[in-house]
C-alpha cells in the first residue's frame, strides 16, 4: 500500500526526483506528486488575486465551496494584504481542512460538510453564505473560491424539494453513469445557490471568481455546479437528463422542470456584468508538470488528452491496448514511455442479488480493475490511477496501482477481477494485495490522474 508523502502537505517545496534505480511503482507516485503540487492553491493563486477596494467605501467579502476550499482560503489569507479588511465563508469536505500555519490569523470562516451526498451541514452553510450577501454594494468586492465538490458542499435545494429528497437525487445520479456536464446541469436547476444564483445575489457587488477546474474542457459553469458563472443549460436539459438516466423524482419536480420555473441566470444577464472568471490550476497544467517530471527521469512521455470520458473500466482497457503495443515496440509511443491522461470517467453501478457483498471503490480503481484485465499480465507495464484530490469515490484511499503480477498475486489470494468488476468493487480487490494509493487529503483538486510506465 502507497502510503502518504511529504508533497501532499500543503505548500510543501518541490518534490524530489527519484533515484534511477527506484521502482517503477515508486516513479509512477512521484509523478502523481507532481502533478498535485502543481495544482495546490498556494503556488497558483497570487497572480489572480484582484485590488482590495478602498475601505473607506467598500469591503471584500469571500465565499466559496469545493474539496480545495480550505487551501484556497488559506492561501487568500496569507497573500491579502495585512492592512486590507478581509472576511468570509469557506465550505469544504469533512477533513480537507489543511492544517494553519503558524501565525497566519484566521479572516475567513471555515466549515466542513458532506461530500459526495449533501448533509445537514452543506445545506446550513449554504443559507449562511447567501445571508452574507445581504447588504453588498457596488463598492464592495465578492471573491469567490471555487472548485470540485462544491456541487455537494454547497447544497440549498430549490423550493419544493427537501434536504432528504436532494440526497436520493443525488445517489441515483452517483449510481447512474451521468457524467460530470449532466449531474450538474440537473444539480444546477434543483438549487437556489448553484447555476449562476450566488453571483445574483451578490448583485451590485464586483464578482471575481477564483477556480481549479476538476471538468473536462475547463468550463466554469460546470465547476461545483457554476454558482458564480451565467448557465447555459434550460430546465428542459435537466429534465432530458431524468429520463435519460431514469431518475426517480416526484412529479412535482417534474411539473416545475417542464414549466421552466426553475431556470437559471443566462449568459447576457446584467447580474453577471463586471464579473471576472480566473482559473488558477487546471488538469492540463498537472499532466504537463508530470510529463516534464518523466522526461527529467530520461523517459519520453505523451499526454493523451485532460478530458478523458466513458465508463472507467473500459477507459482503462483503451489505456491497456495502447500500453500493449507501445511494449510491443509498436504504436506511437516509443519505450522507455510514460503515457498519462486525465478528465472524469464514470462508474455505472450494476445491479446486485441480495447475497452479493457490497462493492466498494470509485473511478480510479474501476480503470485499474480495467486495465489490470485487458494486460493480462503484460511484462513491462506498470500503472497508477488516482484522483488528485486524494479520494477515490468515498473510500481512504486515492486510487489503485497495476504491475505486470497484479492478476497472478490476486489469484493467488482467491480474488478473480472480473467478478470483482460485476460488483464494483476495486478496493476489495486491491486492498488485499496492498495495491491502494492512499494519500489522504491532497487540498486541491484537479481531477482523475492516470500514468502508464511501459519499459
């Protein structure tokens, strides 16, 4: 089992190059480190940071939501100016709350909630951070900190839909094989805060929006659902994405859906004018960093795209055909390689008897059960899959790693991967043969890591 490494530790120095001889498994996580510690809000966050207002007139006030949002508040706290009147509200995930430097004080509140499914305390933070927009003025400043998981985490259900009935949404969607573009766009038209509606809120306020993008494509109104951004999806979108995934909703969503009463702020709305949107870290800006890491280690490396989609096992079976070749000495990646990739796959949960224990894992240790499948074995290949925000659905752990003995020391231990695939349970497969990578929280969130060593 991969165990926890000094660069997950936010604002950690440069991670070290590994020494030629460590293993392939060892050069694989460094990369991985890499690419979180070009994506923490530390290092990314200076250079988008507005001018405080004048204090005589106005005040800045910061909101946000998202598994990076504790870092991203310690990061704003620690690079505002000293002299400059700074408050706000900050809600991130149960234990993503990095540790606070040592005196660095205290400007902006904040709480931790449930992630993936909403609870009690999302929902109670949310209602705190739209009163905090009563009373803004044209001279004061809004800055937002959002990244992914402030769909969840920011959670204030649209009238007529109660906390209870936002959860099970919520776990149909998981369960279902939407992607990130579709969850959203429903999640966006059952909320009073989501889909463009805090930035409406904040309305005559200047609205700068401060994001780490965790999407494939980058678009901010997908990010943690757009709080902040114009929406251009309709009620009829959402509505489309409920049939499509056979979601299970009272007719009384359906009636408010169909009659457009839900919809959002568009593109063009004067709410949104003066606003600005600043990425700070991106899922491209990682894969380059671990692509220039492999290079200094004297490998070639190739990105294949940020934007990767599909069901996770199946990604991980394409990612295998091209290892297999590429160890063949054949296909466009020529050996010694590192082949890395990112975006957000999906997991369909497929249904289960009653008898059959109960799968558990998410979308990086669904591709290594994938993968590990299609090679079959193949000398000369190695993997890692994690997610960069070190949590792999909503187990302890960030992802699984695969080495040319995967299946045969699985076996060797009783555990078949395709049976373990028809249940959805990579950590019960990898668990055993010590092939977790836990990290614990990284405090930043650049979504789905993949890298294959071929030798």
């Amino acid at each position: 089992m991969i165990e926890p490494t000094d660069s997950n530790t936010r604002g950690a120095g440069p991670v070290a190059l590994p020494d030629a001889n460590e293993s392939p498994l060892f050069c694989l996580r460094h990369l991985y480190d890499v690419a979180v510690q070009r994506a923490l809000p530390l290092h990314n966050t200076a250079a988008h940071l507005p001018t405080p207002p004048d204090p005589a007139k106005g005040r800045t006030l910061v909101l946000g939501a998202g598994k990076a949002g504790g870092a991203m508040a310690q990061a704003v706290e620690a690079l505002w100016p000293a002299d400059a009147p700074l408050s706000g509200l900050v809600v991130t995930r149960y234990g993503h709350t990095p540790p606070r430097p040592a005196g660095l004080p205290e400007r902006i509140e904040v709480l931790e909630a449930a992630h993936p499914v909403p609870d009690a305390a999302g929902l109670q933070a949310a209602e705190r951070i739209l009163e905090l927009t009563q009373g803004l003025t044209a001279d004061d400043l809004v800055l937002c900190l959002i990244s992914g998981g402030g769909s969840s985490l920011l959670t204030l259900p649209a009238e007529g839909i109660d906390l209870q009935l936002k959860q099970d949404i919520n776990r149909q969607l998981l369960a279902s094989g939407a992607n990130i573009s579709e969850m959203n766009c429903l999640r966006k038209h059952l909320s009073r805060i989501k889909g463009g509606r805090l930035a409406a809120a904040c309305s005559p306020a200047r609205v700068v929006t401060l994001t780490i993008s965790d999407v494939p494509g980058d678009d901010p109104s997908i990010i943690a659902s757009g709080p902040t951004v114009p929406d251009a999806t309709s009620c009829a979108d959402a509505l489309a994405i409920l049939q499509r995934y056979a979601i299970n909703v009272p007719d009384s969503v359906l009636q408010a859906l169909q009659s457009g009463v839900w919809e959002t702020p568009k593109p063009g709305s004067p709410v949104f004018a003066g606003h600005s949107v600043h990425m700070i870290a991106t899922p491209q800006q990682s894969l380059e960093a671990a692509a220039a890491a492999a290079r200094a280690m004297g490998l070639n490396a190739y990105i294949l795209s940020d934007e990767i989609e599909g069901e996770s096992r199946e990604v991980g079976k394409v990612h295998a055909a091209l290892a297999r070749a590429a160890a063949k000495g054949l296909g466009p990646f020529q050996k010694p390689c590192v082949i890395l990739s990112g975006g957000e796959t999906t997991v369909t949960i497929k249904p289960q008897t009653a008898d059959t224990p109960k799968g558990r894992g998410g979308r990086a240790g669904e591709f290594c059960m994938g993968l590990a499948e299609a090679l079959q074995g193949q000398n000369g290949v190695w993997a890692l899959a994690a997610d960069t925000d070190g949590i792999d659905g909503i187990e302890d752990n960030a992802g699984a790693q695969v080495g040319p003995d995967t299946l045969a020391r699985a076996l060797a231990l009783g555990h078949k991967v395709d049976e373990h695939l028809q249940r959805n349970d990579a950590y019960g497969f990898f668990e055993p043969l010590g092939d977790l990578v836990i990290t614990g929280p990284t405090h930043t969130n650049v979504n789905d890591f993949r890298a294959m060593l071929v030798l």
